[in-house]
C-alpha cells in the first residue's frame, strides 16, 4: 500500500463523477484493482480508456511500483 502511494500525484484528488486527468492513471488503475478490487472494465469505464492503454498504463504503473518497492527496500536495509 505504501508503495502504491508513491505513485499518487500532488495535488487534490480528482473528483468521484469526474474524468481523473492522465497523470491520475496509473495510480488509479492500480489503486483501483488491486486495493479496491474493481474490475479491469469498470476501471476502463471511469477513466474512458480502452483495454490497450489500459493494459500499457498499468505495465508502466507496476514498473513504477516495482522501482518504488526497490526504493523502500534498500532504505530499510541502511
């Protein structure tokens, strides 16, 4: 979870009925599935994207994860 968090933009959080801006995705779309448990297509709807940059978006998002996980792991290790 802490790691997901990294991946949060500054700046308010975007509104529930409204279309999240690009730089919201990745954390949405992992935040989304794999804290909430939504389904890939509900995500897909809220944010109007397709599979295709669904699935691009969250490849990134959990490289992006991946690196911050590294992060933290070499900081509990100093």
């Amino acid at each position: 979870m802490q790691a997901v968090q990294k991946l949060r933009p500054d700046g308010p959080e975007p509104k529930p009925l409204a279309v999240p801006t690009r730089e919201w995705h990745p954390f949405l779309i992992l935040y989304l599935a794999y804290v909430s448990g939504e389904p890939n297509r509900d995500i897909m709807s809220r944010l109007y994207i397709g599979e295709g940059t669904f699935n691009r978006t969250r490849r990134h998002a959990l490289q992006g994860l991946a690196k911050a996980v590294q992060e933290m792991d070499r900081a509990m290790q100093v």
